[in-house]
C-alpha cells in the first residue's frame, strides 16, 4: 500500500515550439527508496528501477497521447490494438534505466501532469489485475488529493500560486506521506495545530479545533443536466444530481450534527448516495421524491439554411414549478465551420442579445427574470462572411446545432429537496448559528436544432 | 579548502536529485556526502537550508552510501546531529528521523549488530511513548507522528521485529486521543498482523502462542531480520496459512472490534490501511468470523471514498460468500455500475471502477483464472447506463465500448439491438472524423474500431457497414492510410479468420484504382501506393487491377519525371510483393510491362537498376527460384540468397536481413589495457623554445596552438563477454558507438573493427577522449555488427568506467627537454599556483604510513611516467599529470618520519576529492590524512 515515486510534470500542449521534442519539464519528484527496496525483493529478476526524472516524461506523454504533436501517426502513440482504457499506464522506459514501468497513475490538469508509480505488491508475473492491487486506489486518492492541493478548484492554476504550492509540497508530503505509505491526501486548506487532548479520541479527518462563534451551515446545491431534441423520435433528457454540504464550526472533539433533508411526499428515491467518511449514519429510507423533476427551461430551436443566410427560431419557456427569480440566465448560440458571423438581423422578445463576431457566438442575455408569460423568443436571420475561418468543430457541421444555457436559481432545488433551518440539530455546549442555503445551476444543458441532426447523448434513450 | 558557498545549495541539491549521474560526473559520491554533512554539522546554516541538505538521503540514499559501513557511519553522523539540533527546529528533527530511517534501512544496516540501528530504534520507541505530549509538550508532537511513521516503515520492511511489543503499543494506542492515535493504530494493527502472521507459519496449537504474542512487552524481536517473512499470498489462488486455535479468541476479537469501531475516527487513507491489515488478520485466524467486518459494510458500500470501496472490494473478494449474501453481492454491483458513471467522481475514479467490474470477485466465479470477465449479474440491462457516447473522453468512451462489447456478446444472439447501438457509436465517431477531428479522436476512433471488430467479427451485417465506411472515411482522407494499414495488420493478427480485412483490402483497392487520374495529386498518390503495397501482400487479392493502375498512372502522370526516390521504390514495394504472389502468372505481363516501363521512364537511377533488376529476375527465374530468392525471414539458410533478397527489401525494410535484431545479452565487453602509459600523448612539439625564454613562458604558449595535447587516448581489449551463443563465433564489420552520460567531453567518434574470432587473440580498440572537464565519467558503449550467416545485431556493451586516473599525462613538453627544464617548469607552475588567489588553485596535504623500502617500488609502479625528479637517497619525488585540456596536478612526496606526506598542488580544487580518492587507492594502507 505504498507509492514508489512521485512527479508533478508541466506539459505545453502541440506549439511547443521546437515540434516533437520533449515538451515537458519536470517541476516535482519524490522519490521512496524504502518502498523501492520492497518493491526489488518483491519483484526479483524482473524488477525495473525507477529511472531519473528525465527518462520518465517522454514515455509518459507518449502513453498519454501527449508527445510528437506534429507527427499524425506515431506507432507507438497511436497504434489501435494498444488499449488505453485502463487508469494504469505502462511507460516504456528507454536508455540505461530501460524496462517497462507499471502501475502508473497520472491525471492531467491544465499544463500539469501529476503521475505515481505504486507498489505491486505481488508476483509480478502474470501481472496481476489491478483492482488486486490496494496501492491503486491509495495512489488514485493521493493524487486527488494533490491536484486539489495544486490547483484548487480552477482548471488552471496561475504561475505564482503554483510555485508557492510546489514549494510547500516536501514539507505536506513530511506530514502525510514521509516514507511513501500516504497516511492522508495533500488538504487544500491549511491545518492547524492539534489542540489539547481530552478524554475522547479526536478525528483524524478534522481540521484542528474550532474557537470562536458556533455557526453551523448547510448548502445543497443542484446541478441540472438536459438535452433537448425537439423531435417526437428522440426523447428529451435531463438529470439532475447534487450535493449536501455540511459545514460545522462548532467547539468540542466529536460533536454530533443532525441534518434532516426532506422531499415533498411520495415519489422515486435519490438515487446512488456517496457518503463523506464523516457521516456516522445515513437512513436513506427518508429520501423520496416527490414528483419526477421536470428540466426547468424548455426549448426549441430551428435552424434553416435560406439563400445565403440562416434563419434562427427559438423559444424558451420556463417551467411553471420554478421559480422566476435567476442571478444569471444566457443562451449561448455558436455556429461553427460557416466563417465568420457577418450580418445578424435577430430580434429578442425579452433580455438584449451581444455578438461576438470573432467567436462566431450569439449571447441572448436573459438577465434576472422571465416575462410574465414565462416564455421568450428569439427570430431573425444570420449570415457569414466567406472566409474559411471562424471556429470549426468536427460534431457541429451542416445543421447540427445547439443551443446552450447558462443559469443559476438561488434558493431552489429541482428535487424539491430541502434542509429546514430548524431540523438541523447540533449536539454541542454552545448553541450555534444555522444557515441554510440551496441553489440550482446548470451544465450541459442543450437545446438542439430540430430541423437537423442531433449526437446520441445517451444510450437510454434508444434501446 | 574552499567551502562551497551556502547559497549554492538548492541549485546543487536540485540537480543532484533529478539526475544523480549527471551530478556525479563532476564529483564524488564520497566527497558530496562529506561536503553535505560537514554543513549539516555547522551551526551558522539555517534550518531550511538543512533541511534541503536531508532530501539526497530521503531519495537516494544508496547513491550516497553505496555500502553498509558508509551507512552505518552516516547514520551515526546524522543522529549525533539530531542530538544537537534544538527543539524547536521541528522540520529539521522530523526530516532527520526520515534520513536516518532511509539510510538505515536502504544500506541493510538494521540489525542488532550495528550498533546505531539499535540506538535508532530506540530512540523513535522513546519518542512515541509520550502520549498526549504530556511530558514534552506539544511541540513533539509532529515528532512523534514521524516517529511512528518511521518505526510502520521499518516493520513493513522487516515484518515481525515488532511482534514483542503488542501490548505496549496497544496500550499506547489506547491512550492517545489526539489524532495521532491514527498512526498509532496503524503501527499497532501493521504489528499484530506481523506476529501473526509468524505464528500462522509456525506448526502446532497456537492458542497459548497468540496470548503470549498479544501479551508482549519485551525488545525488539531481532530475529525477524535475520529471517524475513515470505510475502503474504495476495491473489485468490495463493494459500493462505493459518492460525490453528481450538478456542474463541476472546481478546483477540476485542481487539479487532475495537479497531473496527474507532476505524470511523481515522482520514480514508489510513482507514483503508487499517481495514487492508485486518482483513489478512480475520483471514489468518479461524477463530475469527469475517462477520466481524459486517457493522461497518453498510457504512464502506456507501462511501464516496475510492480507498474504503476498493477495501470493501479486497474484503469481498477474500471472505466472498461467509461476509456476503448473494443479495449483498447484487447490490455492491449495482453499486459498482453506479459509481462507475457519477457525475461527482473523477474520470480516474470512474476507469478504476469499470475495471472492478471485470474483476468482479464473484460469491460463485464460473472462472477464476484471474481474467477479465463480466460478472453474472451484470446483464444488458444495468450496463446500459455504461454506454459510450461522442460526449465521454476517449478513455471512457473505449473503457465503455470493451465492456458492453462483453455484455452483449453473452447477451441473447438474437437481439442485436445493444451491438446496434454500439455500431452506431462507431458511426458517430465516424463522422467526427471525416469532418475533420482532432488526432485524439481519430486514434480513438480507429481503437474502437478494432475493439468492435474482436468482439464481434463474426457479425457480417455489422462489418460489411464497416468496410463501407472505412473506405468511404479513406476516400475522403487519404492521409489516414497509415491508421487503416495498422487496423489491419493489427487485426489479422488477433483473428484468425482473415476475410474482414481482405474485404476490406479488397474495398480500398477497387476504391484507388478507379479513382480519376486527374484528381491526383503526389501527396495523394504516396498514401495510395501505400495502401496498393498492403494489398499486394495479400495473397486471396487479385493484383491484376493494381497493375494496370500503376501503369496509367506512370504513364499518364508526372510520376515518372517528378517523383524521386522515395515514391518509386514505393512503387518497387508493390512490384517485389507481386514477385512473390501466388498468382504472379496471371500478371505476368503487366508486371513486365511495368518493371520495363520504370526503368526506361524513371527519373531515378538507382530506382531503374532496380526494376531492372527485378524485370530479369522475373523473365529468367522459375517460380520456385523467385520465391526462393525473394522469402524474408530467417528460415533461409544461404547468406547470399538472402543478401540478394535484401538488396531488394527498399525503404520498407521488411526484410529480416535488413532489419537489425537485438541480442539478448551481452555478447561483447571492452577490458582495460594495462600498462600502455607511453602513447598517451597525442602531440609533442619538436621546437626547443628560444634560448633564454622562460620555461614558464615557453610551456604556455604551446597551448595557443588549437588542438594542442588535448587528446587522452584509451586503449581496450574487444572481447567477449563470457559464454555467447555459438552464433556470435565469428563476427565481422564491428561497429562500436559511444554515448556520453555526461558534458565534461567532446563526442566520441565511433571505431571500426574488422572482425572477432572466437579462437583469436582480442583486437586492441584505441579510444580517444578530448575532455572539456577531465573528471571521471562513464561511457555507454553498444556495437552493430554482422554474423557470418548474414544477420545485422545490435548489442549494447557494459558500461566503461573512465577513472580520474585514465586522463592523467605525462608534462606534454618537447622530449629533447633536459631534466633541469622540466624541474624548473615544475618549480615555477608550484609557485604560481600558490601565488595565485585563493579558490582559484589550492594545496594540501595527504598522509599515509609506508615501510621505510617500500616507497621506491610504490614510486616506480605508479608514478614513473609521471615522475619530475627524484632523489631516493632521501626518498623525496616531485610528480606532474597533466590533464588536458589545461589542468595540472604537482605533488611532491617525501618520506617523513613516520609517514610519507604528499603535498598536493593544483590549478583546480575540484580535483581535490578524486586526487584523495586517487591517492587512497594507490596508498597501501589506510590514510590518516
């Protein structure tokens, strides 16, 4: 259960300039040499040690697809019997240090490329399958947990704030993983020192003990899902999914919360619950829907080819069921591999639309509310200019178009799921404060041209 | 000495750790290490420059102790400084547990003999048995989670010396309630599964044993090192011994349902540990039921945490039924698929959990081989949610397409409507590549395929619709011809039934040769005669189209004027596959036609002798003669027949003979010449120099002349490498490349050696180095040579050590110099090396005990070449190397009273630790410098 070398590699992807070089640096490695140790007694004659750092990147980026940018067709990148499936990679490492490395995790973020070697810990031969393997999932969570670390929440995380991150990383990892058996993952927030023991054995999960004002709060936050297809062939779909976020800043080692999420009566459960490891217990049999979700804006979308124009419908209706109070609402319509958007002659019944010529885009801006009908349209007619620019995508040609929608609703949930404020019991000396608070945004959600082809999203829907 | 300046350390720790070889070709292991703890050791360097000053040892202690005794005494050097570092310098002391753990255990000096192991040991025991911080204080507390740490590692690594110790660890486990109880539990859980586990592979009642072991308060149980525990059986298959207990284990359940209890308390990584360790203790000890793990499953199944459901995974698939109805088992599977595509979890997360699924330990395996396989109740049904879509990335998509290709390939033949499906993904994907995909895609696109097609090969409505739109995707984009021709040949490799891709072959033949002349451009043209090679290998393809294709478009194109070498020996491919083809008399006489047309037509010389050559071959051979001429591969006995064919083989290079092959072993090793001091030298001048010029004068302007005596040569006997196969008996045209590991010289230029005979003296190889730093280094050396049977190799020899003592040369002046000049010289370079400013040249001196007639000898046998003057009488020398391109190193030795002192003077202080190691190994006895 132990990691035999870890690399945080930064990676520039395609212009690297010099053009199928190696296009990497390495900004972090650790080395474990008492897991190596293991690892050579438990691999005999076939063990192959870990190379330095410069002979890693290269197989790396190649089993990640990554290298040789310029080069259409490289076998070893490319070639379609070798299975790239798995979360394990197999670096074939050349020069003196030659040999086939494996289990190797990597994630890739933004320009970084955070890679472990893990401990087999079994006969290498024949390889055993990884989920024998119980340094896998320690090493998949490692990872997690530095990329958290490292990049935060954004995608990309900005020079400075790295450096300073990679800087901090051998005092973390003498904290959490000194000798390569990871007792925790990297926390992306700071710890604080251990307080003065009591009695009860304190949480190892537990970031430090609270002082201050007693506030307890608790967030559900829902994300909904839709694609759209305007067609009585293919039926519409939407998800939703979400998360209970329970934040207790309360004194006291253990103290005991209890949150009670309630559905409005009867209906279909929530589904495939994860569960924090500091939930003591969960009764799911609560958990009942009250009416299926309906997706909350419906739309429909028509684009048609005329002369040398494109003439654009589109409708979008709010469901009665939500409320008609938004912090964002925009319909994004980007039109690819036409060149340029040249002359737009659209109008709106409600909200402003803004063009961006360069990006080929369209944004209705629909602001904080819907008109009292709920409903809003969008009609005119579009056209190009002849240039072979403009944004190009492989899935959006012809008449295969989308439209795409961006909101947020405070205060709502598509579930109907809630947390009352005074159901939330906190077992402490000191009387907290409690808040709660809910919201739903969107994500993928897409509303297709009906007059053209739409991509299967999902396979639900077919069979 | 200079001292290196303390600023300079993060750059040199930095490159040390990232290349360990390249760092060391510009100094010694040795002297790095006492560079390094001689700072250590000093007081005005700050804490975090120390603690940079440990990561050498945490990454690479092997390198900086490559034996017992240098470990042994480092880890004595690093615990003397953990002694005298303050308290409050935390990371310090932390880091320094962790160097000496590495150092310890990585130099296999943990034992009882080694006296600081003992002391180690003993220390980190002390350590952790302040609970709670009660005596020290808080301050000790990050000490005493590396303390544990380090004492887990060291068990981990020597599996039982913990195993007399339970009952103090279980109590000190049981005290802690800060969150250090967590390491403290891991610790004491990795010893009781230990001592176990040694108890299991003991014979006889153990009921007593296993009081006794829980019981134990007594040293370290050396003996575990002495004797290391055989890894613990992980897969299914492997045997698992047993405790033997006639009784229920009270204490012992207790125990294991404590830790089970707390379990909740501890971060998922170290829970997960913690659950791995006890699963091997229930199944170690009978008396124990799995059931003992069943309160917390409800809490594992359900968890977001990938560590604990991988557990619960190792769990189920130990105990299987005794912890797992079948109507849990169902469930974890559902459970599985679920987690498998959650919107919440990462992509890793989710490939990881696919994978599960297909090695899904089963409360009833119909196999258990160990193989992917799909779980019974994974049915068309609950997978569907795992279908593919444009919207996953590629490693989803392809993880998803091979597990439903298993799903509906054990599904009812008769409804193919999930293999529908997933051909319709096939489509889709199809049509994100014509319309100009990025390269990720295509390469996905083509793995599904080949995916699709070992699934289900035998689906003919399905693959003839492939076939179609492969090549329609072909006709559309032609540079994609590299991608179909590795889609076939990686296909006809993994079925047997070739029929798919001949269709196929068959389809994109027919597609290039109809296609209309005029749209043909050159690039197009070098895809598609690619394409029309692949088809002429294939026997059951008529080629006569092919033929009259490549004649229209010699004759109807600028091929013949435009093209260069490379597109016709393209061309060539084709002509010497149809040479071969079975059906070759039915395209008798277009081939001869073609052939007769390239070598009138074509605008390249050597691509006309070829057709030449193969238009005679083909008008004057029998069949039988051809085939016999023209078939790659080794089963052809005759070197010249298979010259002949490889003369033919063009860029493809498909031919055997010109491909090279690599050795297995090491067949061939470069051995030191001894004794060859003399032609080291490569330039002298004949010039005496002016009368009355100062020597010094003299001697430094000959370095103004370029290349001057910047030359060391090398010599080596060529030599086998022990016992080579018989094959290697006779090798000829042996061509031996060198690779530098380092820049402290220029490139070596390759040599050629004739030949090795196995019976006959070794040929002598003279190596020539121009340095640009003379420091020790390592040459990597490999060989291309030919057997006499034909055949091309590569091997790769073992590596050349060049020591510091390899570019030592003789005083490069004219050889007519008396010996008064030379003394001069040597004065002069002495004194100017001393004159000059410190850090820019150095002297010191090196001790070492000699008999009082032994100094002569050891003169002569090692320095004679070298030697300035001497006077034996009063055993006084003056000695110069040279070291190109312009270093010197001068020692003077004299035999005082006790001992013989060498006094050292160089232009170059970074000598001075290879000087030392030098000098060591040329002193007979230990110094006392």
């Amino acid at each position: 259960m132990s990691v035999r070398a870890l690399w945080v590699f930064s990676h520039e992807r395609g212009d690297g300039g010099g053009g199928g070089g190696a296009g990497g640096t390495v900004c972090f490695s650790r080395r474990f040499p008492t897991v190596e140790r293991r690892a050579k007694a438990l691999a005999g004659a076939l063990y192959v040690a870990v190379p330095e750092d410069g002979a890693v990147l290269q197989p790396l980026l190649t089993e990640l697809g990554l290298s040789d940018g310029d080069k259409a067709f490289v076998l070893s990148r490319d070639d379609c019997a070798r299975p790239q499936r798995s979360p394990a990679l197999e670096l074939r490492v050349q020069g003196r240090d030659r040999g086939v490395l494996w289990p190797v995790l990597a994630l890739v973020q933004g320009g970084l490329i955070l890679a472990c070697l893990v401990l087999v810990e079994a006969p290498p031969e024949p390889r055993p399958p990884l989920p024998s393997l119980a340094s896998v999932s320690q090493g998949l969570s490692l990872l997690a947990g530095l990329q958290a670390f490292l990049c935060g929440t954004g995608a990309k995380p900005d020079g400075e704030a790295l450096a300073s991150k990679l800087a901090l990383l051998p005092s973390v990892l003498l904290q959490i993983c000194p000798l390569g058996t990871p007792l925790d993952a990297p926390q992306a927030g700071s710890v604080a020192a251990p307080g003065p023991s009591g009695s009860q054995k304190q949480p190892a999960w537990k970031p430090g003990p609270h002082r201050g004002r007693a506030v307890a709060s608790v967030s559900l936050s829902e994300t909904v899902r839709s694609m759209q297809y305007g067609k009585p062939s293919r039926q519409d779909l939407w998800d939703v999914f979400g998360t209970v976020n329970c934040k207790c800043e309360v004194e006291g080692v253990l103290p005991n919360v209890m949150v009670t999420l309630t559905l409005p009566p009867n209906g279909s459960p929530l589904q495939d619950i994860l569960v924090h490891p500091c939930v003591t217990s969960l009764d799911s049999s609560l958990l009942m829907a009250s009416s299926v979700p309906v997706p909350p804006i419906l739309g429909s979308y028509q684009l048609k080819e005329e002369e040398n124009q494109l003439r654009v419908t589109a409708t979008l209706k709010l469901h009665e069921s939500v409320r008609n109070s938004f912090e964002y609402c925009e319909a994004h319509l980007p039109f690819f591999n036409r060149g340029h958007v040249n002359n737009v002659d659209v109008k709106v019944s409600c909200g402003q639309l803004e063009v961006s010529r360069e990006k080929s885009l369209l944004v209705w801006v629909l602001g904080q509310k819907f008109p009292k009908s709920r409903e809003v349209t969008l009609n005119g007619t579009v056209n190009f200019s002849e240039l072979s620019s403009g944004p190009r995508d492989p899935l959006c040609t012809g008449l295969t178009a989308y439209i795409k929608l961006y909101f947020r609703v405070p205060d709502l949930t598509l579930s109907g799921c809630c947390v009352d404020q005074h159901s939330v019991q906190v077992y402490s000396s000191a009387k907290p404060r409690i808040t709660t608070s809910r919201e739903l945004v969107s994500s993928e959600y897409y509303i297709w041209n009906s007059a053209g082809e739409a991509p299967i999203s999902s396979a639900l829907m077919v069979l | 000495m200079a001292s290196t300046n303390a600023s300079s350390w993060p750059r040199r720790i930095s490159s040390f750790t990232s290349s360990p070889s390249q760092f060391l070709s510009g100094t010694t292991a040795d002297s790095f290490l006492d560079q390094v703890l001689h700072e250590l050791r000093d007081d005005r360097i700050s804490e975090s420059t120390k603690v940079l000053l440990l990561t050498p040892f945490l990454e690479h202690p092997t390198i900086l102790c490559p034996f017992p005794a240098v470990g042994e005494e480092t880890a004595v050097e690093l615990l003397a400084i953990f002694c005298q570092v303050p308290h409050k310098s935390l990371q310090l002391r932390c880091q320094l547990l962790v160097a000496i753990t590495s150092v310890l255990v990585c130099t296999s000096c943990v034992s009882s003999e080694v006296e600081v192991a003992v002391g180690f040991l003993d220390l980190l025991y002390q350590t952790i048995q302040d609970t709670n911080d009660h005596k020290n204080g808080q301050q000790f507390y990050y000490l005493r989670l590396t303390a544990c740490d380090c004492l887990r590692e060291i068990e981990t690594c020597y599996p039982g010396l913990l195993s007399q110790k339970l009952e103090a660890l279980y109590l000190l486990k049981q005290q802690e309630t800060t969150p250090l109880h967590q390491a403290y539990s891991l610790l004491y859980t990795l010893a009781l599964k230990n001592a176990i586990r040694l108890l299991s592979l003991q014979k006889g009642g153990a009921d007593d044993d296993l009081k006794r072991v829980l019981a134990g308060n007594e040293g370290f149980a050396w003996k575990a090192v002495e004797t290391p525990l055989p890894p613990y059986p992980v897969s299914s298959t492997g045997q698992i011994s047993v405790v033997q207990t006639s009784t229920d284990n009270k204490e012992l359940k207790s125990i294991v349902s404590l830790l089970l209890e707390e379990s909740y308390l501890l971060t998922p990584l170290s829970q997960a540990t913690l659950l791995r360790e006890l699963i091997e203790v229930v199944a170690m000890v009978q008396a124990l039921s799995p059931a003992i793990f069943k309160s917390q499953l409800v809490r594992l199944i359900g968890t977001v945490e990938i560590t604990l459901l991988h557990a619960t995974l190792l769990m189920k698939s130990t105990f299987t039924d005794s912890l797992f109805t079948t109507e849990d088992e169902n469930f974890f599977i559902k459970r599985l698929v679920s987690m498998a595509q959650h919107p919440l979890l990462s992509v890793q997360q989710k490939l990881f959990y696919m994978d599960c699924i297909l090695h899904f330990p089963e409360n009833r395996p119909i196999s258990s081989n160990g193989e992917e396989s799909l779980p019974v109740l994974v049915t068309p049904h609950l997978a569907a949610s795992l279908l593919p879509t444009v919207f996953n990335d590629s490693r989803t998509m392809l993880c998803r397409l091979s597990l439903l290709s298993l799903v509906y390939l054990e599904a009812d033949e008769n409804d193919d409507k999930g293999v529908g499906y997933l051909f319709s993904h096939l489509m889709a994907l199809h049509r994100i590549v014509e319309n100009h995909g990025t390269r990720e895609m295509t390469v996905t696109y083509f793995k599904s395929v080949f995916t699709f097609l070992t699934y289900f090969y035998h689906n003919e409505k399905f693959t003839d619709d492939l076939t179609k739109s492969i090549s329609e995707l072909y006709s559309k984009h032609c540079y994609l011809a590299p991608n179909v021709i590795n889609l076939i040949d990686r296909i006809q490799e993994h079925l047997e039934d070739p029929k798919w891709s001949i269709r196929l072959l068959q389809a994109l033949q027919k597609l290039i040769v109809e296609l209309p002349l005029v749209q043909m451009n050159i690039q197009n043209l070098g895809w598609h005669l690619k394409i029309l090679g692949r088809v002429s290998q294939e026997s059951q393809v008529s080629q006569g189209k092919t033929l009259c294709f490549l004649l229209s478009v010699l004759i109807n194109t600028s091929l013949c004027t435009t093209g260069d070498w490379k597109m016709g020996s393209v061309v060539l491919v084709v002509c010497r596959n149809l040479l071969q083809h079975p059906s070759l008399h039915r395209v008798f006489t277009e081939l001869a036609d073609l052939l007769q047309y390239i070598m009138q037509h074509y605008n390249d010389v050597d691509i006309q002798d070829h057709a030449r050559f193969y238009y005679t071959l083909l008008t004057n051979l029998s069949r039988e003669k051809l085939s016999g001429v023209l078939t790659k591969g080794p089963n052809v006995e005759q070197t010249k027949v298979r010259s002949l064919s490889s003369l033919m083989a063009e860029s493809e290079g498909l031919s055997n003979c010109l491909t090279v092959q690599e050795t297995t072993g090491t067949v061939l090793k470069l051995t030191k010449v001894h004794n060859t001091n003399v032609h080291r030298v490569s330039q002298q001048t004949d010039s005496e120099g002016h009368e009355g010029e100062d020597v010094l004068t003299f001697y430094r302007k000959q370095f103004s002349s370029p290349g001057f005596s910047s030359k060391v040569i090398l010599e080596y006997h060529l030599t086998y490498a022990g016992d080579v196969d018989v094959t290697f008996d006779k090798l000829f045209s042996i061509c031996l490349h060198f690779d530098l590991t380092d820049s402290n010289y220029e490139q070596v230029s390759d040599i050629s050696v004739p030949c090795l005979f196995r019976n006959r003296k070794p040929p002598v190889v003279r190596v020539t180095l121009q340095p640009r730093q003379p420091y020790p280094s390592t040459l990597c050396a490999s060989a291309m040579f030919t057997t006499d049977d034909g055949l091309s190799w590569h091997t790769q020899l073992e590596d050349i050590p060049v020591c510091f003592s390899d570019v030592f040369l003789p005083l490069p002046v004219p050889v007519g110099w008396s010996q008064e000049k030379r003394e001069k010289l040597f004065d002069h370079l002495w004194s100017s090396m001393c004159e000059e400013e410190p850090g820019q040249s150095a002297t010191s001196l090196f001790c070492f005990e000699i008999g009082n007639q032994e100094l002569p000898a050891l003169i002569e046998s090692n320095f004679s070449a070298y030697l300035i003057s001497q006077e034996p009488e009063k055993q006084s020398y003056k000695v110069m190397f040279f070291l190109p391109p312009q270093f010197h190193v001068l020692l003077t030795i004299a035999n005082a009273e006790d001992a013989v002192q060498v006094r050292i003077a160089t232009d170059n202080w970074d000598f001075l630790p290879f000087i030392n190691t030098y000098l060591k190994s040329v002193a007979p006895q230990t110094p006392r410098s």
